[in-house]
C-alpha cells in the first residue's frame, strides 16, 4: 500500500469512489473533501490529499491537516499536530485488509514529518462508528476526551 499523488488520471477514480450506504454517515464524499483541501490551502492553511494504492491501483483516499485551520469545532490538540482529517476504503475493495494496510501507510507517512514537527498526529469520528473506532484503537489512537464538533477526537503520539 502506498500513497500516490492525485493526478488527472486517477481523479475520476478519487472522485468515484464511496462506501458502502450504511457508511455514508460517517465520511464525507471524496469531491467534497478535495474541494475542502484546496480552500484550506488557498487560505494559507496546510491540507494534502492522496489516493490510496495498492498494487498501483486507487483503492481509497486520505486527507491529512497540519494545525489549526481556526475553526471554533476544532479540538485544542489540532494546534501543530498533524490530523488524519479523511480516510477511507472504497467499498470495492472492503474486507480484504485493505484498510489497515493504508492506516499503517498513512502513519509512515506523518511519521516522516512532511509538514513539520508535532507530538501527535489526532483523528475525530462519528461515536456510533465502533468500526472505525476498532480499527484507531489497533493502531494506538486513544480518546483524549476532546471533540470536535459532534465527534469524538483520538490522538497517537507520534
């Protein structure tokens, strides 16, 4: 698994993609999130986007921040943290391990320091998601009790 650069020959992929319907609720559509990327980089803020690939094929996508985006729902650690601010697995391809492959990708990556140094790297869900709640909890994430907006913040120290 790895994280490739969106370009115009996957954005139709980046911009298909969903999850299942019963998912729906709890990520946000690709589209929208490329459009919130460019508008917090156009507002001087720091936002990346990437496809998820595995064996050189799109299979999901990953949005990380970088700061406060001085947003009044943002949680307090958001200052100079990374932010795992969108990921998902397309439903496609779902069930076949797809999903940790990339988390485990994904923190290599923010390990690295693309943006700069920080303590943690934090992530926020919808309280009824216990999926993706399981699968923060195997990756380390714990739930520091702050939200953002009506969803439950998890931070990894990095």
């Amino acid at each position: 698994m790895e994280l490739c650069k969106i370009t115009f020959d996957n954005i139709d992929d980046m911009t298909s993609m969903s999850v299942r319907e019963d998912q729906r609720n709890f990520v946000a559509p690709n589209v929208a999130s490329l459009a919130e990327a460019y508008v917090t980089v156009d507002n001087g803020h720091a936002a990346q986007a990437f496809a998820l690939c595995h064996e050189d094929k799109p299979v999901g996508f990953v949005m990380f921040g970088f700061g406060s985006l001085d947003d009044p729902d943002e949680p307090p650690v958001a200052a100079g943290n990374y932010c795992l601010w969108r990921f998902m697995i397309d439903q496609r391809h779902q069930g076949k391990g797809l999903g940790k492959q990339a988390m485990e990708a994904c923190l290599a990556y923010v390990r690295a320091l693309p943006l700069g140094p920080a303590e943690y790297v934090w992530l926020s869900y919808e309280p009824e998601n216990e999926v993706a709640r399981q699968l923060y909890h195997q990756f380390g994430f714990e739930e520091n009790g702050q939200m953002c907006g009506e969803e439950v913040v998890a931070v990894l120290k990095l």
